[in-house]
C-alpha cells in the first residue's frame, strides 16, 4: 500500500502482468489501513468497539443473579 499525504500519485503496479488495483483503504490485521495515513477515524472505530463490549461487561457483572464467587472466578 502507498501512502500519499499530498497530491494523488497514480503508480501502476504489476503481478504477473496483471495491474493491481489502487484503493483507497486495506483491513490488515484487524486494522484499517487508509491512503492517507490518518489513524483517527481507526482510533474512533475501535474506542466505540471497546466501549460497546465494556458496557457488556458491566451489565454482566452487574447483574443480581450472578454471585460473587463466580464475579472473581471469571476474572
């Protein structure tokens, strides 16, 4: 992938004499790779994830029909 910050560049490349496509974001790994090299909306993306499974946890945790015992085995 090639990260530009400034004016597009418009590189051909080729495997096999086949062009390869030119796009503007790649997942790798788990993690959006934008053309750019801009992390934030990467960052934003994966804050609202953690949030969303945290807020999970708590309801989990606190929920009355779990005792306490079981509370400090799953951690």
């Amino acid at each position: 992938m090639i990260f530009d910050t400034g004016r597009p560049t418009h590189y051909n490349f080729y495997i096999y004499y086949k062009r390869i496509e030119i796009v503007e974001s790649f997942k790798y790994l788990g993690i959006q790779l934008y053309r750019n090299g801009n992390w934030n909306r990467m960052q934003k993306y994966k804050a609202q994830h953690a949030s969303f499974w945290l807020h999970n946890l708590f309801v989990i945790m606190n929920n009355d029909r779990i005792t306490y015992i079981t509370k400090n085995a799953t951690l």
